[in-house]
C-alpha cells in the first residue's frame, strides 16, 4: 500500500469513532447528515489523488467553500478587486464578514450543494 494511503488510513481509524459535538440542526442539510461517514483526500500538485474512507458518500460542504471560491475570485479578478467587494457586499453578515480584518477578507458565500467525497478520476 502506498505510504500517503497508509497514513490517510491510519488517521480514519484513529478518529472514526470520535463523536463529541453535534451536527448543525438548524441547517437541514447537516441535520440529515450520517455523522458516521468520514473521509480524507489528498490531491498532489500533479492531480494524483488518494483517498480512504467512506468516499463514495455525497456530503454537503458549507462554509468550506468560501476559500476555494476566494481563491478562484482572486485569481480572475485580482486581490484588490475581491477585497473591495467583499468589504462592501450587504451580503456580509455579522456571522460572513471578516472583512477589512488586517486587509483580508472572507466572501459571504453559502453552500449547501453535495458534492462527492471523491474527487473525479
């Protein structure tokens, strides 16, 4: 078994059965959510990508696609430019805004599309 592959299983296992904490309620998508299912993947600079667990599930991802989108919005737009309208986007909600935090901030975008735990091939 490849070494990376070794150690992405090892972590799983080592935390599969953590459950402290509870899932987000008052978000249906995470209410519905099987908080057993678990995976990791890793994509190297080269598109290789290893994954363990349980990574055929569809999971929602939230939040956590606010930095991929900044990050793509950075990359079209430029810094200034994504920094600038995230300060003054009336989408910045108290819970969204970090902005103008020591020059940087986080877009207001909310997800709630599933997507694969698995990268495609």
């Amino acid at each position: 078994m490849d070494p990376i592959q070794q150690m992405l299983t090892a972590v799983v296992d080592d935390v599969r059965d953590l459950d402290a904490g509870a899932t987000a309620h008052y978000i249906p998508e995470l209410a519905a959510a099987d908080p057993d299912r678990l995976a990791l993947a890793v994509v190297g600079p080269r598109g290789r990508t290893i994954a363990v667990g349980d990574v055929d599930a569809t999971f929602t991802i939230q939040s956590i696609s606010k930095p991929f989108v900044f990050a793509l919005a950075v990359e079209e737009l430029g810094r200034a430019a994504v920094l600038r309208q995230s300060a003054s986007s009336p989408a910045a909600s108290r819970s969204t805004r970090s902005a103008s935090r020591r020059g940087r901030a986080d877009p207001p975008i909310r997800s709630s599309t599933p997507a694969r735990s698995r990268p495609p091939d």
